[in-house]
C-alpha cells in the first residue's frame, strides 16, 4: 500500500478531493473554496504541472457538483449528460468564478517560462492576486442561483398530475400570452426567447422585408452600458418561462447581474423545464398534453406584479379566487398583466395596448373603475 502511494500521486490527490467533498460541515461553496487551493497547491509546489492540475481541478469539480452533490433533487430530475455538462459549466464560471482561477494558474505558468526576478516577483503577484479574488467571490457568492431541491418546491406545492385543464381557463392564458409572449404557444420543445423555434416564429409573424432597420434593431436585444453596471434592453425577450424561473430560482444578485441571469434565465429553462417534464412522463406515466397551459398556471402562482406603485406576490394574490383562473376576471388579469412589466392602468397603456382591448373585447372604463378599486376589492 505504501509503494501503491508513493508511486501514484493520483490517487492522493484524488482521496484529498473526496476528503474535501464528504465533509459534511461545510457549505458547497466552501468546498469548492479549499478544492481551488487545493489544486492551486499542486502547480505551485511542482507536485503536477499546470494542465495536469487543471484537468484535475475540472474532473474533480465536475464529479462534485453532478454526481456527489447535496442537492438531492438535481440527481433525481437532471439525468441528461448534455443538462449535467451545461449546468456544470453554468455553476463553475458564472457563480464559481473558474475564469478567475485560469488566470492565476496562466500567471503561475508565466513565472515559470521567465528567470527574470522582478519578472517573477509581478507574475507571482499577479496569480495570487486572481487567486485572491475568484476565491473571495466563490465564497461571497454576489450572484448564486438556487440548487434544484431549492428552486422546483413550487411544482410540488402545484404537482402537474393535479392540474385539471378546463377550456374556460384558455382566454386567461392567451391574454397573459398577448401581452408577454406571443409565440408561448407556438414553441412545442423551448422555453426560451433565445432558440430556433422562437427565431421560426419571428421570421413568419413579421414581413421583415417591411421593417425599417430601426424598427428591427428595436425588436433586437441589446447591452447598454451604464454608470451602476450593464443592463440588458428590449422588451419581450423574456418567454413566461424565462420569468418564472428568474422569480424562483435566483438567491442573489437578480438586479446588479443581468447579463449573468439572462444566460441562466436560457441554460435552465431548458434544462429545468425539460427535465420536470421527462420525470413526470417517466415516473407518473402522464402524457402531458397540457404540460404549457401548466406552467402558466404556475406561473400565476409565482411571479411578482406591481399595481398601483405596491408589489404583489404572487400575481394570482390579486384576486378574489387565486387558484380558480377560469373565474378571473379579463379586466382584471390584464391590469395585473400590465404590471409584470411595472406599467400602471393610464390613457397611454390602453392606447399602447389596444389592439389587446380589441382582440378580448375588454373594457376599458372597467378596467379603470377595477384599477381604482384595487386592492380594497380585489378583482
């Protein structure tokens, strides 16, 4: 046994990672913590070279957090090795700051290649600087999704073999639909505005030969630049699916952000959504033909509107009868539609949203008289 570990530094490292990984008293964010040190250690006292180091930092990390992980229900519904790869890639770069650890292994690696002293001096600064830092912010976590058991309780507070789709609720989810997303339910297999069937239903909704280049460049997404940091502009490129998930399933850091929820916002509602309903076909042997009209329906069980400058969560608080949507008023859903999006009941949002009013065949002196009630009568 002695030889076996003298002669295979491998398995040491590997049985140090175990070590590091089934130490219940620590949190998941303070094992990837002593994992980066770990592997770092490794390079810098020669014990591995640089790459050897970082592919068992990666294959380490890897088994860590989708097979030897806490979260208990990220091993029952996650079984896709494709979802495994890309919730891995997520997790190490956008809340376990990978980039950061590269760099101070590139700089480790440089002090190597010169024999300069003030040269190396710079560079080992350099390394334990970039160290320093994606340490710190591993630990700090200032953007954190939440794990999977974290984030599905409101589909087990709703389970989908519960859900008794009645045609009477249909005109509820077309408004919400008018009014969010349009192609909800001409996307089958995505869940995101950022996919092939999404780019399939702008391309035949829209005459784009008629378009000014203005008019497209505002149906575009784009990244502004701003003093408090980066935001991300353009309405309508949040699917409903994008935003229950943003509501249920960011810790930290849902505002200052934006960019990084936004790619979590179209990693995992494939990845979640997907596999939500892969397990309830698997293991409830239900169809799921009303799988869509399901999430709306959790949707209004979720996510947050603001009416008249407060906020109200869940949306479906806003009514008299929260869970019986066939029973809501039209009226009233479109006001707390409106407000998903923070606009409030005015001349210009019933101008804005006529072709809406039109197409349900709303009221809008209702519309302001329900608005005027709110929230003393609900509506």
């Amino acid at each position: 046994m002695e030889e076996l570990f003298n002669n295979n530094i491998f398995i040491i490292f590997i049985m140090a990672s175990v070590a590091i990984i089934s130490y219940s008293n620590f949190l998941e964010n303070q094992r990837m913590f002593l994992l980066y040190l770990f592997s770092y250690g490794t390079a810098y006292f020669n014990i591995f070279n640089i790459r050897e180091s970082l592919a068992l930092l990666l294959i380490t990390t890897f088994i860590f957090l989708e097979y030897l992980t806490d979260d208990a229900k990220k091993l029952e519904l996650i079984v896709r090795f494709n979802y495994k790869i890309l919730d891995f890639v997520f997790l190490i770069f956008f809340q376990y700051q990978l980039l950061m650890i590269i760099f101070s292994f590139l700089f480790l690696w440089l002090t190597k290649q010169t024999d300069t002293a003030a040269a190396k001096y710079l560079l080992y600064f350099l390394s334990f600087g970039f160290l320093t830092y994606g340490e710190h912010q591993v630990i700090s976590q200032p953007f954190k999704v939440k794990s999977i058991t974290n984030t599905i309780p409101i589909f087990e507070k709703f389970p989908v073999y519960t859900f008794q789709y009645e045609e009477s609720m249909q005109e509820k989810f077309d408004l919400l639909c008018a009014v969010e997303d349009k192609s909800y339910f001409y996307r089958s297999k995505s869940y995101s505005s950022y996919s092939m069937e999404y780019l399939q239903y702008l391309l035949t909704r829209h005459d784009w030969r008629k378009l000014s280049l203005r008019k497209i460049l505002r149906r575009l997404p784009a990244i502004k630049f701003e003093a408090t940091g980066i935001r991300v502009v353009g309405r309508g490129f949040s699917t409903p699916e994008m935003q229950l998930l943003r509501t249920i399933g960011i810790a930290r850091g849902y505002d200052r952000h934006k960019i990084k929820r936004k790619i979590y916002e179209i990693v995992y509602s494939k990845i979640l959504f997907s596999s939500l309903k892969s397990y309830h076909q698997a293991n409830s042997y239900l169809s799921l033909k009303y799988y869509r009209h399901y999430l709306l329906f959790v949707y209004f069980q979720a996510v947050l509107t603001k009416i008249k400058g407060k906020r109200y969560m869940p949306l479906s608080a806003t009514f008299s009868d929260p869970k019986g949507i066939q029973n809501w008023s039209l009226n009233g859903l479109f006001i707390a539609c409106l407000g998903l999006s923070f606009k409030e009941v005015s001349d210009y949002t019933l101008m804005l949203h006529d072709d809406i009013i039109q197409q349900f065949k709303l009221n809008p002196q209702c519309i302001r008289q329900l608005n005027a009630g709110f929230p003393e009568t609900k509506f």
